[in-house]
C-alpha cells in the first residue's frame, strides 16, 4: 500500500489510504451491482443536506439580518416574566407567609405500648451479650435471631397457606391407649366391658346386613294364568248396548250444564246488600276474636314467661348435644375418599384365653396394620378399597405348529400358492 500525506495552508489535515491494486468484481445484474458499488458519499451529502433543512438551511448562503439581531434591553433593569406581569397568575406563585397543607393520610392506627421484656424473654431475645468484652462469657449454641431474607422483586411473591395447613381435623392421638380390659392380666370388670363393647360392635354390624337385605325389593312371583290374563286384558271386550245409552245420557247431561252456566243469572240489590252484611260481620268477628286473643295474652304474661324459660332450657340442652355430637365428630374419621372406614372390632382374648404370665401371652394384633388403619383414622391417608389381582387384556391362545399333527401339516402345505417358473426364450 502506498500512503500519501494530504498538506493545507494550516498545517497536516488527515492520511489517506490507498489500495496499490483495484479489487475486480463482477457486475452482470442488478444486485451485484449495488452489492460492490460504494454509495458513502452520496449518503454523507444527503445527510448533510437533510441536516441543513432541519436546522433552518445552510448559514453560509444566508444573509446576517437573519443570522444576528441587535439586543436593544437594558442589562441593569430586572427582567419580567409574563406570569409575574399577568394579575390573574399572582395568585399561583409560592408564598412563604402561609403554612403548608398537609394532606388527609386515613384514620390514625392506635401504637401498642411495647411492655418491658422480662429476664427470661432478654435472654431469649438476646443471647449473645451487647458488650464484647474479651472477658464476656455467654452460651453459643443458644438460638440466634435469623436474618431475614430478601425476597427477589422479578418473582411472584411466596403463597401464604392458611392456618390450618399442616393441623390435623381430628383430635385423635397418634397412639391411642388400649381398654383396661386388653391387659394380660385384667379385672373381670375391665375384661367383662371389653367384651360388651366387641359385642355390640357385631351386633351393629349384623343389623346393618339384615336392613339391606330387608330393603331390597323381593321377586316378584305370578302364575301363568294371572300372566296371561293380563295380557288378554281388553282383546275380547266389546261394547254392549247398556254402556252405549250410559255414554248417550252422559252427553245430554254435559250439554245441558253447559246451556245453563252460558248464562248467569243477574243478583238483585237485597241480595248484594245481604251479602255485603254478611261481609262486614265476619270481618268484625274476626276484628272480636283477635282482640280478645290479645287480652288473653296480656292476661297470661306469667304463662308466657314459664314457656319461655322451658324453650330456652330446650334450646340449652339441643346446644350441649351439638356440642357433644362436634366433639365425638371430631373423633370420627372424615369422608375423604369414596371408601367408608368401617367400625373395628376392638382387641380383646376369650376368658379362656386370658392367662396371668406374659410368657404364655399371644399378640392378638398386628403392629403394621394398626399403624395403617391409625392413619386412615386421622386423615392422613383416604380409606380405600383393596384391589384384588386382576388381568387388563385377556389371555390369547395360539397354537404352536410343532403341536398339529402331521396330516394338517401336510394339508397346509398344500394350500400354499405355488411359484410359477418362468421359461426364457431362446
């Protein structure tokens, strides 16, 4: 490459480089052309030209009328603003005599007195002493205030769960403790109520069975000659002539009542006032009888107070059985699934079984499965059904060819399409 140095009037300017060798290009169409054609200083005039109509034209072709003006103010004088000189803006300029509104922020909020912790709650609070003082001693494995996290704004806020999230509805303990009578050496007592309760457990379930197969519709038995002669009924009928006159007088009855209520007799005047009497009679016997229904009550107040105290002990002893009902509710299993958990029988040994000596002791249940019913019981897990072994697709039976005999063989062979030669001609 060969540099040339480009000298004005003033001193050095700028460096020019140019290329010893032209690069070559084809330009056969339209866009090779105006891919190797350098069009950047048709684009810096335009610009400038551009540039020179949005300020107002070129400044050297222009005369200095337009370019300078005399300033004929006087320096000295406080220059005016138009607001200051307008009366009607005076109104909006800042004075200072005048105090600040101060805008309505809503109802005060009531501050709680903060009450002065006591000695177990500092130290809570504060595990580790203010003063670190070389010879302070205090316990390092005490909880220490955590610091708060800073939540990222981009991110959605973290979902609050409601309070009784992670609570249990049931008052159920995880362990329940066994009856009395469940001991390996129990009281007759103690082991005579254990027996009651499994007793009427059983029987509770025993009527259960015995009202759905109660309820249930029975068959339906019919001999063969009602059958049949339900089904006949009205085949072999046929209108006598005593039904036909019946239906003939019916007829002649309907058509005359309908004659007769075509056309209503019209009332005369002593009959409506009669009839506006009787009205106003048995509104004024009516107007008598709550009036002294009234009476009798204003009568009566002592009655009514009676009453009134044996409603309210009514209604007093309804709430303590609702009561009663919500707490053994909340003993109960919920219903959170399609199953039902059924009432349990509860461990117990035959008087015969009972022995005092815990060697000759035989677990009557088994650990596992009362862990799993306990938590169905405390709706942990939803009762459900116990699935028996079964098959999603059929089983398909295919018989096998070495198991056919060898005449089918012979017979399938023979049913196969033969190849057909083809003969080349010579």
């Amino acid at each position: 490459t060969l540099l040339y140095t480009i000298k004005f009037e003033q001193g050095m300017v700028s460096t020019a480089q140019i290329l010893s060798k032209r690069k070559r290009v084809s330009k056969k169409n339209k866009k090779s052309w105006r891919k190797h054609t350098d069009i950047k200083d048709v684009e810096k005039y335009l610009e400038e030209k551009v540039k020179e109509e949005r300020t107002g034209g070129n400044p050297s072709e222009k005369k200095n009328s337009d370019l300078f003006y005399i300033d004929k103010t006087d320096i000295f004088q406080p220059s005016k603003s138009k607001l200051d000189s307008m009366k009607c803006h005076s109104e909006l300029q800042i004075d200072t005599r005048v105090a600040a509104v101060v805008g309505y922020s809503g109802p005060r909020k009531k501050k709680k007195k903060k009450l002065p912790p006591t000695s177990t709650e500092s130290a809570v609070s504060d595990p580790k002493p203010s003063s670190q003082a070389p010879g302070s001693v205090y316990d390092i494995w005490e909880n220490q205030s955590k610091p708060t996290k800073e939540l990222d704004p981009c991110l959605p806020p973290p979902v609050q769960p409601p309070q009784k999230y992670k609570s249990s509805d049931t008052s159920l303990p995880a362990v329940e403790i066994p009856h009395p009578g469940a001991s390996y050496n129990p009281t007759f007592t103690d082991h005579q109520d254990l027996l009651q309760s499994a007793l009427d457990v059983e029987v509770k379930r025993e009527k259960a069975k015995a009202k759905a197969t109660r309820d249930a519709a029975p068959p339906i038995q019919i001999s063969e000659e009602e059958y049949l002669k339900e089904m006949s009924a009205g085949l072999h009928d046929d209108p006598t002539e005593e039904d036909k006159a019946e239906e003939d007088s019916n007829h002649s009855n309907t058509t005359e009542d309908t004659a007769q209520s075509a056309a209503p007799e019209r009332k005369t005047k002593s009959q409506r006032n009669k009839e506006k009497a009787e009205r106003v009679k048995t509104e004024e016997l009516a107007a008598a009888r709550e009036a002294k229904r009234l009476a009798h009550q204003l009568n009566r107040v002592k009655a009514i107070k009676k009453e009134i105290r044996v409603e309210e002990a009514a209604m007093g002893t309804k709430e303590a059985e609702r009561a009663e009902k919500q707490a053994e509710k909340q003993l109960r299993p919920g219903k959170y699934g399609p199953g039902k958990l059924l009432e349990e029988q509860p461990d117990f040994l035959l008087p015969e079984e009972v022995n005092s000596s815990l060697r000759k002791l035989v677990a009557s249940s088994n650990s596992v499965k009362d862990r799993f019913t306990s938590l169905q019981k405390r709706n942990l897990i939803e009762v459900r059904k116990k699935v028996a072994p079964h098959r999603k697709y059929k089983l398909k039976k295919v018989e096998k060819w070495r198991r056919k005999l060898p005449e089918e063989m012979e017979e399938l062979v023979k049913m196969k399409p033969k190849k057909k030669k083809i003969k080349m001609s010579e």
